[in-house]
C-alpha cells in the first residue's frame, strides 16, 4: 500500500513541473517578438 502515496506525489511533481515549463515557454514566447508578428499576420490573413 506504501505505492499509492508514492504515485501521488510523482504526479504532484510532475504536475508543478509541466506548470513550470510551459510557464517558461509562455514566457519566452512572449518575449519573442517576432512570434507575436508572425502569429498577427497569421490572424490578418484568416
């Protein structure tokens, strides 16, 4: 029974990881300008 708790707390920081990641590549993403330029052209055209 000592592998549940265990498997929990795997996802719990799997989890904070996968936030913490795609944290950063929101981030990076908007600090790329030429992605928000590109992404805007993309919205013009549809």
């Amino acid at each position: 029974m000592s592998t549940k708790p265990q498997v929990a707390r795997s996802a719990n920081a799997f989890s904070c990881l996968f936030q913490h990641v795609s944290k950063a590549f929101v981030e990076r993403v908007l600090n790329n300008r030429s992605v928000i330029n590109y992404l805007e052209f993309y919205y013009i055209l549809y």
